[in-house]
C-alpha cells in the first residue's frame, strides 16, 4: 500500500491544442487535508476531473489508491471509495433530496446511515423538496451530504464552500476536520478562499499553468517562508545575486520585501552584511505565498 | 436504483406521449368516424399516422445516454448531473444499458397502448381484426423502431438532449425521402415497412427488414458503448 492516497507523474492534457496541464506532479499523503489551490484556468479542475476518470490524460499516469485512473475496469473500484463533490453542485433536478438519498445509498456498502442523518438535520434539508427547488447553497449542503455518507475513504471536493454563507462554511469546514479526525479520511479540496483552506489544510499544492509550483506541509512551509524587510542605507546598492531561497525581491525607495523559502538565516546575513542596514523577519500568511508564488511564476 | 433514475426521467415525457392514444380514442369516438369507401382497405391511413408518432416517442424517450443537461448548460461549460452520474461506481456500459433499456420498454408498452387504442377503434370503421394480427402489428412497429431508437440513443451520446431529438427527427425525414423517392430494396425499407406495408395491410410480416432494423440497432448500440465508455466529460 502506498503512503500517497494520489500520485501523479509528469500528467499532461490540453484541450485544443491548449495545454491545461504541463507534467503535474502531485502526491497526497494519506490522510492528509490537501488544500488544492490556484487560479481560475490554472488546472484544477481539469486535475480533478483527471482524477475521477472523467478526462483521459495525454500522457504521464495517474494512480488513487494505487490503481492507475486510465484502467476503466478499476475505475469502479475507485469511484467507490471517493465522495465526491463537483464544481457546478448539480444534481439530478427532477428528485428530491430524500429520493437521491435514496438513489445513491445502495451504491456504497459503507454509507453511513448515522452522517445522513445527522446532515440532514444539521444542513436543514428539505426531505420532500425537489433539486430543482433547492438554492445553490443547499444543493451545495446536499451533494456534501451525499459524499460524505458514502463513508468514503478519499473525499474530492471541488470548491466544496460555495455557495454557502458564512455560518453554513464554519459549520462545513469544522464537520470536515471532524471527518478526517475520526475517521482517517484523506480530503482533497480545491478552493479559491484561501482563509479557510488555511484554516484546515495540513498538505497544500499549488498549481500555476498545469504545473506544481508549490507543495508540501502547510506547517513546514509556514516554517521556512518568511518575509524580510530590509532598510538599506542611501546610495547602497541591492546585491546582484542573493543567497538560494529567495522568491521575489521588490523594491519600494530603500525598502526591499524579500520572501524567502529556505536559507532564511544567511540571507540575512548576506543583507546584514550591506553597510547601514536594518532587517527585520515577519511569518507569512498562506496568502502571501500564494499570491507571490502565481504571480511570479 | 439505475433503472428507478431512468424512469423518473422518462416519466412525464411517457405520460404525455400516452396521452396521444386516449386523446386519438376519444376525440374519434365523440365525432363518430365513417367507414372507408367501398374498395379501400380499413385503417390504411393509421400506420401512416402512427409511424412519426412512433419516431417522435423513440427520440423523446430515448433520452441523453449518460448526458442529462439541456443544451443551454452545456453551451455555458456547465456539465449538469454528469459528473454525479458519472462518479457513482458503475461503469459507463451498465448506465448506458440500462438507461437505454428503460426507453425501449416504455417505447414497446407505448407501441402496446397505440394497437389496444387501434383496436377499440376498429367497430367504429366496421373492421375486424383478430388479435394474433394486431400483434403482428404490434411487433412490426416495435421492431422497425428499434433502429430509430438506438439512432437517437447513439445521437445522445454525440449531441446534447435537444439537438439529439432533432437529430433524430431530421434522420426520419430523410429515411422517409429515400423511401419515397430512391426505392429502397424491401429488406431496409424501415419507413416503408412501418407505413404502408405492416401485417395490417400487406398481411405478411416483414421478416427481413424486421432482422435489418434489429441488426442496425445492434450496430447503432455497440457504436454508442464505444463513444460513451472512451468520451470525456
């Protein structure tokens, strides 16, 4: 059995000649909450609906579980393992939430009957009303209730939050942590809020362009990124080539914000080393390194 | 459960299209028909009539294969229920199967209704019929449609749900235009085989165009499982 729920080599697609994405490699840890970010047309959705055997990549594989997603006889074997939530919250219009229910229990053996119940009433889902009927936030409350009752041991969550207001997020996000910690479920979400993928992550990937700019534990790398602040002294001028670790240098008059990934400390050193210079280190949001990473890449 | 979604989908479209034989039963009934002239084979001008009723009932019951939105949505990049059908641990062979299967019975048992509609209305045009021959009928109709109704299943692999039903509709028309006008060997003749010559009107039972139209839906069937089993969505 393999420590990693997901791999990927070297996966590519493009549609129309467009590539959507570039050799993605991507490891989920078992049991891990992997926080899947990146921007709009960046290759998230294109990876996970790679991953559901929806796409058929161009080249590289793709393994879940450790069953390649390309063998479509396995695929099964798969698909009854993951709870899955799409992107668009779109179920089937003409039932109603107790008729889906219905509809999608026999399909896993491990559905819990224990969660349905409990998100039904905690979600304030409407037994007797049809899909159709039902706002986007509700649908989203819905179809997060019809994956995790498949007592799954991998959850797909594309954009699992939207749609809903504040307190129905909280309540999700806080429902979630609760899964993964009783239940050893590794989750694999994407998400454009940054804040709350900072709020339950462990594992976070970044993907920029169909590639993987970006991954690893969100405590490691909160760790090693740290932004420095260094005040130079007039008429010094900035080192032409700084220590390995730096990210992105910018310049504002004399004060330079630099984001360093690693070597922290001898890139201190190396601006210390600049005659009348005052540096001083702040710890990073995950935004900032989101932010500074997609837009320097 | 597959077989339960495919009906919920087909429901209303089957009642509708049921309505069409009570309203046909009734409405003739109320205005009194009168016989055929002297000379005229009775309930000659019925199979004409049934037969786009019949290819109408395959495309709408036919439905969209694994597809479920309109048109509209996927033209906006949305993918309507797909992809929750389509993460459901069942292979793309067992949800086209059956979801064909339920529109072909309800295609057989709306062909069933029309013929028990015929059949009432036979005294009214002081025909007779015995029941072996309004099976014959029956069978004829099912039979022949069944290569209208794996077209329009293959289309809905191919084409969202309204432009399948069009689809459909167009291929009708056209088979319809080459019965008329190209003369069809007897054997493929579908259209012809369902309106002017069906057991009720030639009485003999077209054997071979019967196997042609159950062959070509074979064909049309395997060449959607192909399209649907590799298809990105």
């Amino acid at each position: 059995m393999t420590d990693f729920i997901i791999e990927t080599n070297g996966l590519t697609k493009s549609f129309k000649r467009q590539p959507a994405l570039r050799g993605l490699d991507l490891r989920v840890p078992k049991g891990s909450i992997f926080g899947f970010l990146g921007r709009n047309g960046a290759g998230k959705t294109t990876t996970i609906k790679t991953l559901m055997g929806l796409l058929h990549p161009d080249s590289g594989s793709a393994r879940v579980f450790g069953v390649p997603v390309a063998d479509a006889d396995r695929s099964i074997e798969i698909r009854q393992r993951i709870g899955f939530v799409t992107e668009d919250k779109e179920l089937y219009p003409y039932m109603t939430v107790e008729q889906i229910v219905r509809f999608t229990q026999p399909f896993f053996p491990k559905w819990r009957d224990d969660l349905e119940r409990r998100y039904v009433k905690m979600f304030e889902l409407p037994p007797k009303r049809k899909i159709a009927d039902l706002s986007k936030g509700m649908r989203s409350k819905l179809m997060l209730l019809l994956a995790i009752s498949r007592g799954a041991d991998l959850l797909i969550l594309d954009e699992p939050t939207d749609g809903l207001d504040p307190a129905a997020t909280e309540d999700v996000l806080r429902e979630l942590v609760a899964i993964a910690a009783s239940s050893g479920t590794t989750m694999f979400f994407s998400s454009h809020q940054l804040a709350e993928v900072e709020l339950i992550a462990d594992h976070i990937g970044i993907i920029d362009q169909g590639k993987m700019i970006v991954a690893g534990s969100l405590d490691d790398m909160k760790a090693q990124y740290q932004r420095l602040q260094v005040v130079f002294a007039n008429g010094v001028e900035l080192p032409a080539r700084w220590v390995e670790g730096v990210e992105y240098v910018r310049r504002e008059g004399r004060v330079v914000s630099i984001l360093a990934s690693r070597n922290v400390d001898a890139i201190v050193e190396q601006a210390r080393s600049l005659p009348g210079t005052a540096v001083e280190r702040f710890p990073v949001t995950l935004k900032e390194i989101f932010l500074e990473h997609v837009r320097n890449n | 459960m597959l077989w339960y979604k495919g009906w919920l989908e087909t429901r209303f479209r089957l009642l509708f299209l049921l309505g069409f034989p009570v309203f046909l039963v009734v409405f003739l009934h109320s205005v009194g028909v009168k016989p055929p002239p002297p000379g005229s084979p009775p309930l000659s001008g019925l199979p004409i009539m049934l037969t786009p009723f019949t290819v109408v009932a395959c495309a709408m019951l036919a439905g969209a294969g694994i597809n479920t939105q309109p048109a509209f949505q996927a033209a906006k990049g949305l993918h309507g229920s797909t992809l929750f059908t389509l993460s459901l641990p069942v292979s793309r062979f067992k949800l086209l199967l059956v979801r064909a299967s339920v529109g072909w019975i309800e295609m057989t048992g709306l062909i069933g209704a029309l013929c028990v509609g015929l059949w009432l209305l036979l005294p009214m045009v002081q025909a007779t019929m015995k029941v072996g021959e309004i099976v014959e009928f029956a069978g004829t109709m099912v039979f022949c449609a069944s290569g209208f109704y794996f077209l329009s299943v293959l289309l809905g692999t191919l084409l969202d749900d309204q432009w399948r039903i069009w689809g459909s509709m167009i291929a009708f028309g056209a088979l319809e235009l080459a019965s008329s006008f190209l003369h069809l060997p007897g054997s493929v003749d579908i259209v012809r085989a369902m309106e002017t010559a069906p057991p009720l009107i030639a009485h003999t039972m077209p054997w071979t165009t019967m196997a042609f139209s159950v062959g070509l839906a074979a064909i049309l069937f395997c060449a959607a499982l192909k399209i649907a089993r590799t298809r990105e969505y």
